[in-house]
C-alpha cells in the first residue's frame, strides 16, 4: 500500500517516497450506499481513466444511512436496547462490500476518501438527536481504523457540518484519536465542514488534523473559492489545503436561497473556473462534484436537489474530463514549487468572474497564469530566472496547449487569449527555455482547437 504524506514546505501533499500526489478527487458520497460492486466497477474505471485519485465517499451515509440498505439487503449497524443504531455494532455484511469497493479503487491505484460518517448522524439537529457520543466515536473510529489500516484510505470527518460547541468538538476529537490508533497513523486526517465554509475556522491547530478542507459551496456563480484558499496558506503552521466540495456541475444555483431558480445550474465552465482559482491560490488539489453523481440518481429514485440525469451516463459531462485536463497541466511541471504570487501579473482584472490568478515557481523556471474569461494581462517578465521565456497557451476546455513564441525575460509583455468570453478561460503557461519542459498538450500538426461551445 502507497501511504501519503505532507511536503517538506507543509502545502502539499506527496507519496511517503517524496513524489508528489496531486488531490483530484470527485464527490460520490452514496457510493457505499446505493451502488452494486458492478456498478461501483463501472464508476471507478471511469473515474481513474479521467484522472481522478481521490473518491470521496461517506460510510454511513447522508440519504436515509442508517435505515435504508445497500443493494445487497444490508444496514451499516446494529440496534442497541433503546432501538437506536449502535457504532459499536458494525454490520459485517454492510462493510464486507465496502471492503469489495475500497480493493477495486485500490486495484485502480486510487485513494478513497472515506467518511467515516455524515454530519447528520454526530451533530445534534431539531428533532433528531446523534448516534455518537465520546466514547462510542473513539470505539467506531478504532474499528474503522484497524480494518482498513493497510487500505489505500484518506480519512475524512466532519460530513457537511461545522463544530459550533465544544461537546461536539470532543466528539470529533474522539473519533480522530480512534481512526490514529486503529490504523497506528497511517493514513492521513481531514475535516469537511458545511459549506461556504473552512476547517481552519475551528480546527486549524487540532493536532489530528494533517491538511485542511474547504466547502466553497453552491452558491452562486463567479464565487472566488480562491480566497479560501488563500486564507489557508497565510496560516501557521502552514498545513495543505483543498476544495472538497465545490460547485458541482449540473446543481441548481444557488439551490438553497430562497430567490434561487432552479433552471439555472453550474456548468463545466464554473467547475473549471473554481478548479483554476483553487490551484493557483496555493490548495494542494481539488475536487470535482456533479449533482448527479454525489447521490448516484436513477429514474427510480426520489431526486434531491434536482437531480435530472442518471448518474452513469452523468459520468461523462465535460467538467469531468477537463478536471483531468487540469491535472496533467500542473503535473506537466514540477508543481510542488509553485508559489501563489500576483505581484508579477498587471494591468489585470482583480475582481469578479474575469479575476486573474498567477502562480510562480519558487526557483523561477515556470509560472501559470489563468485569465477566466480571456481578457488580456500585462507579465513582468522577469518572473522566469533564465534569460529566455517560452509562452504557450493551454486550452482548459481541450486540455491542448500551442506556444506562442520565446522572448528573453526583460520588460514587461501583454498577453491577449485566442478567444474571449464566459466559458473561454485560457492559461498562460510561462518556461524557462532551458528547461525544455513538454507543452502540457498538443494537436496533430501542432495547431491548438479553438472551442466554438461554451459550455
């Protein structure tokens, strides 16, 4: 089993041999609960032929979790005296197709997310009251822990919910120690909290807590989930940290304000837009979400939030692909050097859906610069060490690149997108020439798509 750690500079996070591990994950939170192992085959493949490395998914999960059974007849837990379900009662025929699912994204060589529980089930709500206290968090999290503590498994705690008292916080606390000694500290901690919101808020200095979690949220649209991000970076002790739930492709936005319309939903052009403005404001990865998907819908389920598409033929909606797209981008380079710097980009815009982002590497051999909605940018070119500047654009849509020519590094240059417009985000990649980096992606005959769809 590949175990993951955080970089030597504390933002990143990276293999236990150093290579780096770039956090792309996809929220597929009823994954446990709704799916066959057919169907979660089907599902993984698709996801690691994308690019994705991280599957975020929740063990008792959110929609009815408790009660309602998997596709094979089975509920995660035990009843105890008073009729309630007991975390200390784990259902082996419910975690014996867990342990099918987690070997089949293993055998993909991806990580799983795993969720120990929603947020509904330890914090208390009107009218229904948590299954966990203290004592049976740190029993269920040592359980959990030791079974799959030789298992490719990133734990995540929190489940849509902030930690508002400090009986709550012990909760979660228990629970972490659990999972630390079940699994002896192999695996890696997070905590994903309701949304728009941070783990930093309350969480940052927890010494259980390895890297943080934002929920950017669903919002609205040109949402700038990049000053999350950088809000995290500014801390110490520094630690990672990624969008774990963005705006998901196909929701309604703004599903939960009382003006929202429900006919108009996030597109792939808004999960590009925040995947962008999260990687270069300094997060360790991302996380791609449809509304399809999380919930794994099908017509003969009761759709939440508008669910309209079936989750298998959701699979292949752009953002997904182009997700990956931004993967092999920053994999392209050593991206672990990358500083978020936009002292070097001028005369651009610095608000709105048009903000642009740049980052740096530290020792000045790259630099990307997202431009969302095309609009031109002025560079101090010096932002490169060496003498001579190699300028490409890359295609977020296609995931192509072209260059643009090679410069020396003085003065300051304006660059103009190919194409301009919502839905025509572009990014400037600046090398050093030496460096004879790849272009991140090429046509045949070297001629670079120039998308006509916006979407």
């Amino acid at each position: 089993m590949k175990q993951l750690t955080i970089s030597p500079n504390c933002h990143y996070l990276t293999y236990s041999d150093g290579a780096p591990f770039f956090y792309l994950g996809d929220t597929a939170w009823e994954l446990f609960h709704r799916l066959d192992r057919e169907e979660s085959e089907r599902y993984l493949r698709n996801r690691a032929a994308k690019g994705f490395t991280v599957i975020q998914a929740v063990v008792l999960a959110e929609l009815d979790g408790l009660q309602a059974p998997n596709a094979y007849g089975a509920i995660p837990l035990g009843i105890d005296a008073g009729g309630q379900p007991d975390p200390t009662q784990p259902n082996e025929a419910y975690f014996t197709h867990i342990d099918a699912v987690i070997d089949m994204a293993e055998a993909l060589g991806l990580f799983v997310g795993m969720l120990p529980t929603w947020g509904n089930h330890w914090k208390p709500r009107p009218g229904a009251q948590p299954i966990f206290d203290r004592e049976n968090a740190a029993a269920y999290g040592a359980w959990m822990g030791q079974r799959y503590r030789d298992k490719p498994v990133i734990w995540i705690l929190g489940g849509d919910r902030n930690i508002d008292t400090d009986a709550e916080a012990e909760v979660i606390a228990a629970m972490a120690q659990g999972l630390r000694e079940g699994d002896e500290g192999r695996h890696l901690i997070t905590f994903h909290p309701r949304g728009p919101g941070l783990s930093s808020d309350f969480l940052h200095s927890a010494p259980w807590l390895d890297f943080n979690m934002i929920q950017s949220s669903h919002g609205a649209r040109d949402h700038d989930n990049g000053l999350f991000v950088e809000h995290d970076y500014a801390l110490a002790p520094p630690k990672p940290t990624v969008d774990g739930e963005p705006r998901y492709e196909t929701i309604p936005v703004g599903f939960y304000n009382a003006d929202a319309r429900r006919s108009l939903r996030f597109d792939a052009y808004d999960v590009r837009q925040a995947a962008y403005w999260a990687l270069l404001a300094g997060a360790c990865g991302h996380t791609y979400g449809n509304n399809n998907i999380w919930q794994m819908w099908t017509p003969d389920r009761e759709p939440v939030i508008s669910a309209s598409t079936p989750w298998y033929d959701a699979l292949d909606h752009p953002g997904a692909f182009q997700m990956g797209f931004a993967r092999k981008l920053f994999e392209s380079r050593p991206y672990q050097r990358l500083v978020p710097d936009g002292s070097f980009v001028l005369d651009a815009s610095l608000h709105g859906g048009a903000k642009v982002r740049g980052a740096r590497a530290e020792d000045g051999t790259f630099a990307f610069i997202y431009s969302p909605c095309g609009l031109p940018f002025t560079v101090r070119m010096s932002v490169i060490s060496s003498g001579r500047v190699r300028a490409s654009w890359f295609d977020p849509r296609y995931g192509l690149a072209e260059t643009i020519h090679t410069s020396d590094n003085r003065g300051m240059q304006t660059f103009t997108p190919p194409t301009s417009g919502r839905g025509y985000d572009w990014v400037l990649v600046l090398d050093d020439a030496d460096q004879e980096f790849p272009l991140p992606g090429q046509m045949e005959g070297g001629r670079l798509f120039l998308a006509l769809d916006t979407s």
